[in-house]
C-alpha cells in the first residue's frame, strides 16, 4: 500500500495518523537497533540491522520500519525498488509513506519510510535485512530501521496505545516558517485520566538532530499545548488549562544524531500533561531538518 498525498513540501502537511489503537495487557518496546547510516545502496548491495529484543511475553503487534532518503535513478527523483529480507525470508510491505521538498530545483528526491508487518517472525536476536532489487541502476541510501513490538502478558499492567505512521518533511527553510514546519499528531479518543499510571509518548525523526556543521540542532516536541491558534490568546489558553485541569509540555532539542545514526528518537514521561479526551502532539523544526515518521503514545494504567 503506497501511502502518498498529491501535495508535499517543508510544511506540516502530512503529520503521522493513527493506524492502530487498542488495549492490551502488556509492554511496548521501540529500538533503532544498530542502525547506521548507510551510504549510497547499488544494486544487489544488502543493508543489516540487528536488534535485542527483549523476552517480554506473546507478540500481539510487530512492525518494523525502513527510512530511506535520496531515492533517485541519476538526477531523478524516484521510488526505491527495495527487498525486505530476515532470517524467515522475503518480506512483505505493509505500508509505504513518502514526502519531498514540493519545488522545483535540484535533489528534490523521495524520503520516505516502508513499513512491515513482523508480528510471527520477530524475536529475541531479529535482524532484518534490505536489498537494492532495481537491475536498472537506481540508488538509495538508508538512514535506519525501527522496530516496533507490542507485547501480551498475564502479569504485565493494562496497557492502552496509539501507534502513529507517516512520513511529513520538516524544514524551516525556503520561505517556510517554523509555525509552518510543525506537524500535530493526533490521539483521539477519550481516557479516564484517575486510571493513568503512566503515560509515555515515543517519536521518532530520521535526520531530527544532525547538522554536518556539528552545532546545536533546533527542534522542539509540544504536549498538549496549541503552538499556534489559541497560542496566541495567552489568557484564553490558561483558562482552559483551569477549566479542563491539564497542563503542557514544551521541550527543545528534543533529538540527537550524527552523520553515523541519524534517526532521533525521543521517549518521555507526559502523564502530568494528559488531557481527559483527544490528547495531541507536534514537532516542530527550526533550521534542523527532519522527516516525522512515528509517534507513540501509550499509557499504564492502575489496576
């Protein structure tokens, strides 16, 4: 499935959406593994990533996550003519979603990141592998994997969660502000804030935090908190806060990465700032550049 909208560009316009939302009693687990930057893939070169999964109970979801940059055939934009392998074999694509700048002018190549359903065949030593499978001579490069594992077990706390795909371009460049390159994810649904335990919320960011200059990144990861709007009603936000007893969470520099690992990931404790129905996030870039591809928000409950 080619998950694609007509339009892209710097801009928030393609914010990962809710894909699964559920409950179970269990754990959640997201890794890059050892992923590293891999340089440009030709064909028929492979790509490895190795995970530590952790023994937890029966896999109820597992889903894991290529990110790719710079697909092209010479000076070209195209899609990467991948092949997904493990140790149980080829693999079979779940999901594809891709951005780009949106203007012309040069490398306005593909991003994006495919998604595979691994639910049966993960385990404690995963590795998966990728393969240039275009004879014709494209190329790739791959920024990482993600590994997603959703666990059951009998002794673990109920567990409710929202698993968020896509692929959204941000970069505060070009004419687009900052305002403009944020992108809101949304978790709707209503939730019984007396029954939190603990609530966490995972992103992750290929490119978010690295600059080939090695100076401070800019990013910034909102909570609950309407960066734009009602922002710029100080007093009527506050109110609401009051009314509807919730806070905000604003964090900068949230993700770090190099010219080696480039995918940013950030897990924080947001249970403070949890809102009793449609909780959101965004991500916003400032001069750092970064492609928005996963957000996962979970919550522990009380038994």
């Amino acid at each position: 499935m080619l998950v694609s909208n007509a339009s892209a560009s710097y801009a928030g316009d393609k914010p990962p959406n809710t894909v699964f939302h559920d409950k179970v009693d269990g754990k959640i687990f997201f890794s890059p593994g050892d992923s590293r930057y891999s340089g440009v893939i030709n064909y028929n070169e492979t790509y490895t990533v190795s995970f530590s999964v952790p023994p937890s109970g029966k896999v109820k979801l597992a889903r894991l996550y290529i990110y790719w940059v710079w697909s092209k055939d010479g000076n070209v934009g195209v899609y990467p003519t991948m092949e997904a392998m493990d140790a149980s074999g080829v693999l079979k694509e779940a999901a594809n979603y891709t951005d780009n700048k949106g203007f012309v002018g040069l490398y306005d190549f593909f991003s994006g990141v495919n998604v595979y359903d691994v639910t049966n065949r993960v385990g404690e030593n995963y590795q998966a592998a990728i393969k240039n499978a275009d004879a014709n001579g494209s190329t790739f490069v791959i920024q990482g994997i993600g590994l997603l594992v959703i666990y059951e077990c009998q002794d673990c706390p109920p567990v409710e969660y929202w698993v968020n795909e896509g692929a959204d371009m941000l970069y505060a460049d070009y004419g687009i502000t900052p305002g403009m390159a944020t992108s809101k994810i949304y978790f709707n649904g209503d939730v019984e804030l007396k029954n939190i335990k603990k609530a966490s919320l995972i992103t992750a960011a290929p490119s978010a935090g690295y600059t080939a200059s090695g100076e401070t990144a800019h990013n910034r990861l909102y909570f609950n908190e309407e960066e734009g709007g009602l922002g710029s009603f100080s007093f009527l936000k506050e109110l609401l806060k009051l009314v509807f007893r919730y806070e905000s969470g604003i964090w900068s520099d949230v993700y770090f990465s190099n010219d080696i690992v480039q995918i940013g990931v950030d897990e924080r404790d947001v249970t403070n700032y949890m809102k009793p129905s449609n909780n959101f996030a965004a991500v916003q870039d400032n001069h750092d550049y970064m492609m928005l591809t996963n957000a996962i928000l979970y919550i522990e409950e009380n038994r």
